[in-house]
C-alpha cells in the first residue's frame, strides 16, 4: 500500500519560512519523480514545484521561483518544499504527489498539509 504523508504544515508570519516534509512508502522512492501542489479555498489545486526521480531536475510556478526549494532525500523517502518570504497568498493545502515519469499523471497523492500566513 503506497503513502505518502506530509508533514511541516502549520501558521507563521508573512516573510516567514517552512519547510515541509513527505515521507513515501509502499512505492520504489527513488524511481519516482515527485511534486508538491496545494489548494487555497475556494480555488483549484495548483502546481508548485516538482522534482524528477534522481533529483536532477526542478520546476516551480512562477509564483513561487526564487522562494521555494524542492528536494529529496532517497534514502530517507523524503520529498522537501523549503518555502521562505512567505506571503498570505501562499495559505492553502498542500499535498505531495508521486508519478512514475514526467510522461504519466502523478497517481499517488497525500492527504495534505494546512499552511496559513497571516499578514
């Protein structure tokens, strides 16, 4: 049974910083490549950043690039967004992802973690 739970989620300050944290199991980590999205109320998931199978390659919206860091632990079965400046438009729920290549949707998702700025 493949999981995948986030963690690191919580309240700070606008300009702050966090640094979330998903460990996977059940699924061969280290062929996978990952992504972490989230969901503000009353708006639709979107895309943050994403992180190929060996690390190599990164991607991020254009609302986070300079902000957020994505990395991965393989050892450890560990996906990372370090996000700083935190803005209030960053509050919403943010799920990791796991999908076999950048040629398959991701299949495998978390259940979320709630990050809230407050101006």
């Amino acid at each position: 049974q493949v999981q995948l739970v986030e963690s690191g989620g919580g309240l700070v300050q606008a300009g702050g910083s966090l640094r979330l944290a998903c460990v996977a199991s059940g699924l061969p980590f280290s062929l996978y490549a990952m992504g972490w999205f989230r969901q503000a109320p009353g708006k639709e998931r979107e895309f943050v950043a994403s992180i190929s199978s060996n690390g190599f390659s990164t991607s991020y919206v254009d609302s986070v690039k300079g902000r957020c860091t994505i990395s991965r632990d393989n050892a450890k079965k560990t996906v990372y967004l370090q996000t700083n400046s935190l803005k209030p438009e960053d509050t919403a729920v943010y799920y990791c992802a796991a999908r076999r290549s950048i040629f398959n949707n991701y299949e495998y998702w978390g259940q979320g973690t709630q990050v809230t700025v407050s101006s």
